[in-house]
C-alpha cells in the first residue's frame, strides 16, 4: 500500500455498513505498525476543533484498515499521537 498522506480522504463502513467519509488527519508508525488518526469528512467541515471526534485505525500488512482491539494498543497510540500534535503546535 501507498503511504497514507494527510488530507487523503477515503471511505469506511461501520459495523452496520453504513459508508462513511474520513480524511486522514495525521499518521504514525510505533514499534513497525502503521496507524492513521481519522476524523469524518462531515464533521471536519461543519464543527469547531474542540468538537471533531478523531478515532485510530491500525494499517495491516496488505494496506487495509482495522481497528485497534486492545485498550492498551489504543491508550499507546492516543499518547503518541498526542505527543505528536503537542511537538506541532
């Protein structure tokens, strides 16, 4: 798979299958896995920042996109990503 680049948007479908738009608001790779924060499309052009909800995906081997199982996995990759947006600003 291509690396993912911020601003990319793509589509997703949720446990119902109902399709939604996410564009890819960072990226981050901890101990060789791949991981993308995500927001919805909709929500990035109608809400303030204090009010988008930014969920992570985990990129597995062949590219696609799963979700992180463990709450470890997710408090790890929370952090970092937060550490990552706090060197930013």
């Amino acid at each position: 798979m291509e690396k993912l680049e911020v601003g990319e948007v793509f589509t997703i479908s949720d446990e119902n299958d109902v399709e939604q738009e996410v564009e890819v608001i960072g990226t981050l790779t901890i101990e060789g896995t791949d991981y993308a924060a995500v927001s919805f499309v909709e929500d990035l052009q109608t809400e303030t920042e204090e009010d988008i909800d930014i969920f992570f995906l985990k990129v597995d081997e062949d590219g696609d996109f799963e979700a992180i199982e463990s709450d470890d996995e997710f408090e790890k990759v929370s952090s970092a990503f937060d550490e990552m947006m706090n060197e930013e600003e």
